[in-house]
C-alpha cells in the first residue's frame, strides 16, 4: 500500500503599494505560512504586488499554471478604486465579474450594523460598497465578521483560489472561521509537528554538517539551525520537522531523527539546553 503523503503547494500573493512602499509590514503572510505549515501544507512562493490590475494578473496566471492546488491572495478587496484583486483573479482565471448575490446580503447586513451602531452615517449601498459584492464568476463568499469585505473562494478540479481581506483581524477571522472545512478537503487529515532544540553551540559551521548528515539519514525530516547573531553567550535553536498520515508515524520519524542528532551532539561536545516538542 502507498503511504506517501502529498502535500499540496500553496502559494501566497500580498497585494497593495503600502507594502511595497514599506510603510506596512507584511504580517499576514507570516501568519498564513505559519497557520498553513501546522495544517500540513507546503508555501512554496509568498510574493508582493502593487495595486495594478496587469501586474496582479500576471502573476495569479503564472502561480496557476504551476501545480499550486491553494492559491491565496492577501488585501485589495476594499470599496476604493485601487482595491484591484478580485478584478485580477477573473482575470486570471478567465472569468467575468459579476454581482454575488449573497456577498451583496453580507455587504449589505454589514452596513446596516455599522449604521446602527453609529460607526458609519447610512447604510445607503453606494456604488463603492456594491464593488465588494462583484466576484469573478463562479466564485462564492466568505464569511467576514470583523469587516465589511467578503473573502472570496473560487474551486475547480485540482485548484482553489482564496482571496482575503489585507487587514488583520478579517484575514484571521475569515481564515479560523470560514475557512476550515474547505482546508481540511484539500489538505486532509495528515499531521504535522515540529520540534525545537536549543544547544550550547555558538557556531552554525560546526553544526551545519551534523545537520546535513541528520538530513541525508532521515530524508522525511527537515532539520533547520537558527541564530540572530554570532557571539560566545549564543545558543542556537534547532528545529526539526516532519509531515505524516498519523501523529504517531510523525513521532516516529522525529524520534528516529532526533535520537541520531543528539548523538552526533554529543560526540561533537555539544550540550542541549532544552528540547521542545511541539505538534
């Protein structure tokens, strides 16, 4: 029986000139590498583009037609005529914009609580606010309950397409609350854990070739050193990671690895400060 497991490709497009310009740093996509890691997937490209409909296109069409099955797009789905992103999507995908439906009932239902609660002065459906319901044809809505901006999700066959709002709290929201089931059918059931050691070692040169000789012993196992700067006080933190079908074959191959590390520490004179095991 085949028990490989086949973790999907994701790739990750940050839109909007304020990070380019550098007046916004990029948390969301570290957020979203971090969530999609611990869910069994693979990021294999984050990317920044402006606000510009071609350059927005261009690279969701060349995300597509690599083997990419989670496409997300992070920001740009806004009232404001810079707020490109769903127009780039049907762009790439080939589609027409349309008006949704039910995005329009959750823009709309949105609006009226702002009114209602006296953060906005009319719930009146402007042009603006309509933009947010227009999807590329064949999408749906998520559901946002911190703002104004439906997520949007688009599948066919082997590929699926997310876009989420650029401002944190929506793009978590949407993500934990909406999104769940529809990660789970294109991820599965596999498990992932990482393990971090930290070791009385200042020098990554000496570590390196223990790393690699863990790396090539266990080729199901990533094996990763990490340190901020050089100097006699540092430790470095190891940390090793595995993706399984169970947790119990995760641990198994972590163990395997972990054992043949500290072994390897150890003949080396190298003392481990701590380990953590972390699923």
């Amino acid at each position: 029986m085949d028990t490989t497991v086949h973790v999907p490709w994701v790739e990750i497009v940050a839109i909007g000139n304020e990070l380019l310009a550098g007046d916004v740093l990029d948390t969301n996509s570290h957020w979203l590498c971090q969530q999609l890691t611990g869910l069994g997937a693979r990021v294999r490209q984050v990317c920044m583009v402006r606000d510009d409909l071609e350059a927005i296109a261009a690279r969701l069409c060349e995300a597509l037609a690599r083997d990419t099955r989670l496409l997300i797009t992070v920001g740009g789905l806004g009232p404001t005529d810079d707020d490109l992103t769903l127009q780039g999507v049907a762009r790439a995908l080939g589609v027409e914009l349309q008006l949704n439906d039910r995005a329009l009932e959750m823009v709309t239902a949105k609006y009226a609580e702002l009114a209602r609660q006296g953060h906005v002065t009319s719930s009146e459906m402007t042009p603006s606010r309509v933009k947010m319901a227009r999807f590329p044809q064949g999408s749906e809505p998520l559901q946002n309950n911190v703002g104004a901006a439906p997520g949007m999700l688009w599948r066919q066959g082997q590929r699926t397409v997310v876009s989420l709002p650029g401002v944190p709290s929506e793009l978590k929201d949407i993500f934990q609350g909406a999104l769940p089931p529809v990660l789970r059918g294109l991820l599965g059931e596999g498990y992932f854990a990482q393990w971090k050691a930290t070791v009385d070692c200042g020098d990554e040169s000496v570590l390196a070739p223990l790393l690699s000789a863990v790396a090539s012993a266990h080729p199901e196992v990533y094996a990763k050193s990490r340190a901020r700067r050089f100097g006699a006080d540092v430790r470095f933190v190891i940390t090793l990671s595995a993706r399984g079908q169970t947790q119990a074959a995760v641990q198994a191959l972590l163990d395997a690895a972990w054992g043949d590390l500290r072994a390897r520490l150890e003949r080396q004179g190298i003392g481990v400060v701590s380990l953590e095991q972390g699923g």
